[in-house]
C-alpha cells in the first residue's frame, strides 16, 4: 500500500515567492551561522537583499505564522521574530470584560 503524503499548509498559498527578491539568491545567505563576527555581514547583506523585497511583508508573515526560527525572514532576524510572535500572542488572548 502506497503512502501519500498531503501537506497541511500550503506554502505558498498566495504565490508571493515568485516575487521574492531572494528568489535567485544563494539561500545560505539567509541562514547565517552565529550572530556574531563574520556573521554579521551577512546578517547585512541579507538584510539588504530583503529591503528591496516587493513581498517583504508575506514572507515575514508566513515567518511567523509558521514559526521559522532560523534565518533571516522578512528582513528579520530569529529574535526579532521571537519578539513579534510574543506581542502577537499576547494580543490574541481574551481580554477580561468588565461589568
């Protein structure tokens, strides 16, 4: 019996990597080893790669919403993205209501 696998998110439900800036760039760029010394510079030049992005902003959301924590996403980094997933946590719990 054959096993078929069918992927529970779609990783491009929207088609906006094939817009990507990054989209012919080496992606060791964005996958940096350390944060530190000649790491860096290539923190950099990711950075600048994705400030250029035209879908910057749906790669930083599909970052966060499917929890990517190595790499730069979005032109963020693995602890920018930690803090904006915790903000957005915190915004999606329920609220006490007063009466």
């Amino acid at each position: 019996m054959a096993v078929t696998w069918t992927p529970i998110f779609d990783w491009d439900a929207e088609g906006w990597r094939v817009d990507a800036a990054c989209r012919h760039t080496n992606a060791e760029l964005f996958f940096p080893a350390g944060s530190t010394g000649a790491a860096v510079d290539q923190i950099d030049a990711a950075r600048a790669v994705c400030a250029t992005c035209p879908v910057k902003e749906a790669c930083l959301q599909f970052a966060l919403e499917t929890n990517q924590e190595a790499g730069i996403w979005g032109g963020t980094d693995e602890d920018e993205r930690r803090k904006l997933r915790r903000g957005w946590r915190a915004s999606q719990r329920p609220r006490p209501v007063s009466v």
